[in-house]
C-alpha cells in the first residue's frame, strides 16, 4: 500500500514535470519511474527520492530518458551492492563463529582442573606444621597437593605426578586414625607430620609458579585413588633413585612385605643422582664409625684391609659392612657418612676414602625418577604404579572400610 501510494505520488509529478510535453515524452518518463518502483533491493523512500531527482533533471525537457536510465541504473547497482553487503556480512559472522566456537570451548576446558576435578572426599587430616609448631586440619586432597610439590619436582612428566599423588595420598591414609592408623608417632596430636625424615615433605603449592595448574591436574584428577593390597591400605613407600633396582623390603628393614618387591627400574639416567662421588678424608671416617661404635678397633695405618663389604642386596646395597673388629648395616654406614644410598664401592687413599654411590634413597617402592623415565616413554600412572608395587589394584576411597564412619 505504501508503496502504490508514492508512485501515485511519483506518476503526478510526472504529470507536472512534462506538462507541455508531448504524451510520449509523458510516457517515457513514466514508464521509467514505474520502473525504479520495481526494483526490490531500493526501499520506499529511497525510489522516491529517485523518481524526484529524475523529475528535476528532466524538468528543462534535455535529458529525460539519461536520467532515468541512470538512476534505474543507480537502483541496479544498489542491488548488487546491498546483496554484496548480505553475503559479506554473512561470511564474517561465519568466520567469527569457527573461530570464535573453538577459543570459547578450549576456556571453559581450561577452566576444569581446579573443582569440577576435585571430588568432596568430605575427608580431612591433623597436620603438624613444622614450620609454624602448630597442628592444622586440612582438607585430604588439599595436603596431597602440598605433598606432592614438596615429595617430587614439578616439572616430572604428568602421569608420573600421578602416580606420586596416589603414592602420597595412600601412604597419608594408612596413618589417619578414621582407617586404622596410629598418627603420627613424633606429634601425637596429629596424624602426620611436614618432617620428610619422618613423614612426607611439605611445600606451599603456590610457590611452584607456572606448574601449579599442572600440579592440580595429577592430585585433584586422581582424587580419592588409593593402592591396596588384598583390599587394604598399602604402605606406598617411595624413593629418588634406584640405581637401576629397587630393593626387597626385608633386604633393608626388618619384615617381608609382599607388594615391596625388587623390580629392574629402567629410565633413571636422568637422575642428577644416579651416580655420584664423595670424599671422606680418613680421619673423619674412623670418627664417625665411632659414633656407631665407641668400642670398635680399627687400625688406621691399615685402614684399606680394615674396610670389607661382606653382603649386597638383590638391588646392589650393602647390606653388611666389617669395618675394624665390627659389622655394621649398610643403612647405618649410609647414615653415618651423609651418602645418597647403601649401594656404594669405595677406594682408599693415602688420606682419603673416595665413595661412589648409586642412587638416592632406601630404594624400595617407587623411584620417582624411575616414575618419571616411564612416563616419558608412554607409560600411564596406573601401570607406573602397578610395576613399583607389585601385585596390587587401584580403588577409590569410598570402597575403603572407614570411609562411611567419616563425618
């Protein structure tokens, strides 16, 4: 309606614009604003306008038919270029949603880790702090975390992260009373301790930097995970390096343990500790051999025939050591001389020892640098943690006995 309205309008101003003129110079210039009418990429207004500027030029009765036929043209071309605007708006929107879709999915799965991955385990510990003297309650996972960045280095391969945080987190509940445990046997208000001679090490999480998130994905995706043995709760012990070979449980402390066995640890080579030298003068080692041993005899003129390594575990440790007129524990020679392990050959010289040990640590359970070896060469947490341990499953927490008691 609107539309027939302006050209009734338009076909009057023909009228008035051509009076005078020959009818078929009339028709003409009719026939061509009906024409602009037509066109359906020009709206109303736009048609009029057009059909008026037509008028005006053709007033002084020269250029009737070149205005018309240029602003039929005009109309034309607006067409084209209105369609043009179409399609190029179209395709921008398209490539602004392909890549627009993508960053937006790729936030919000960034944005998974740090909740949606932590469970409520609705379980938390008594911590002893050494650092501030105090016992603190905190939440179970939230220490695995701090554990685990104080237990191994940040920058280890993720699936061996995991498998450290299913080690630390075992080992932590087999000492919670809620399942059985005893505490901590150095600060009997809390049920373990931030002593790693004596717990497990701890450290703030915030102080890993740039590895935090990476931290948070290994603890709080394998949240509630735990290692037991013939259904219970394993004593998931772990070291820095093997050497090579982990060692029986009863090689180096006193009972069997059956999921602590000797396994052949491969991929340690990156380990700064994998081999190393210490020299120890002479007179300094008859000095703390005698802090074992206050009674023992040793002749240090000839201390070379008063050394002699006389047992070796399946791993490479020593396990009995004559020095002078008495044996000693590799462990407590270890101990005594600050070495990274039992596993050491040694060579006298005319004022000093020259010790070189392989590997760090009691050498049973888990070496974590073997952990970290295996999982650069494909090796997932499970199984990881599975070979270290020897004949043991992978549960979750809720099927422990003691977890319904929890508050």
């Amino acid at each position: 309606a609107l539309g027939n309205g302006i050209q009734r309008r338009c076909a009057e101003k023909s009228v008035g614009f051509t009076r005078g003129k020959s009818s078929t110079y009339q028709q003409d210039v009719g026939f061509m604003c009906v024409r602009i009418f037509q066109v359906s990429s020009c709206d109303s207004v736009q048609r009029f306008a057009l059909c008026e500027s037509i008028y005006k030029a053709v007033a002084p009765g020269y250029l009737q038919t070149h205005s018309c036929v240029a602003s039929f043209s005009y109309c034309e071309f607006r067409k084209g270029e209105h369609l043009l605007k179409k399609m190029a708006a179209a395709l921008a929107i398209l490539m602004i949603l392909l890549f627009a879709i993508p960053l937006v999915l790729l936030k919000e799965k960034e944005k998974e880790p740090e909740r949606d991955l932590w469970p409520d385990t609705g379980l938390s510990i008594e911590v002893y702090m050494c650092d501030s003297d105090k016992v603190v309650t905190m939440d179970l996972e939230e220490y695995i975390l701090g554990v685990v960045a104080g237990e191994m280095p940040a920058d280890f391969h993720p699936e061996a992260l995991k498998a450290q945080a299913l080690a630390a987190r075992t080992y932590t509940m087999l000492r919670m009373r809620q399942f059985g445990g005893s505490g901590c046997s150095k600060h009997p208000g809390a049920e373990i301790c931030t002593d790693s001679t004596h717990c497990q090490a701890y450290k703030n999480p915030a102080s890993v930097g740039k590895n935090l998130d990476k931290l948070k994905k290994a603890v709080y995706g394998t949240a509630g995970e735990v290692i037991v043995y013939d259904n219970k709760l394993i004593d998931a012990v772990f070291h820095s390096t093997s050497g090579g070979k982990t060692e029986n449980s009863e090689e180096v402390w006193s009972g069997r343990v059956p999921y602590l066995r000797s396994v052949v640890s491969q991929y340690e080579e990156h380990s700064p500790k994998y081999v190393a030298q210490q020299e120890v003068s002479i007179d300094n080692f008859i000095k703390c051999i005698k802090k074992l041993d206050p009674e023992v005899k040793i002749n240090k003129k000839n201390i070379k025939n008063e050394i002699k390594v006389l047992e070796r575990s399946e791993g490479g440790r020593i396990t009995k050591l004559r020095v002078g007129d008495r044996i000693f524990k590799g462990t407590d020679i270890r101990n005594a001389l600050s070495l990274n392990s039992s596993n050491f050959t040694f060579a006298v010289g005319t004022s000093t020892i020259l010790f070189t040990v392989v590997g760090s640590g009691h050498g049973i359970g888990m070496s974590q640098y073997g952990a970290d070896g295996m999982a650069k060469k494909g090796i997932g947490y499970r199984d990881i943690v599975m070979h270290y341990y020897q004949g043991v499953d992978i549960v979750n927490i809720t099927d422990l006995v003691g977890y319904k008691d929890s508050p």
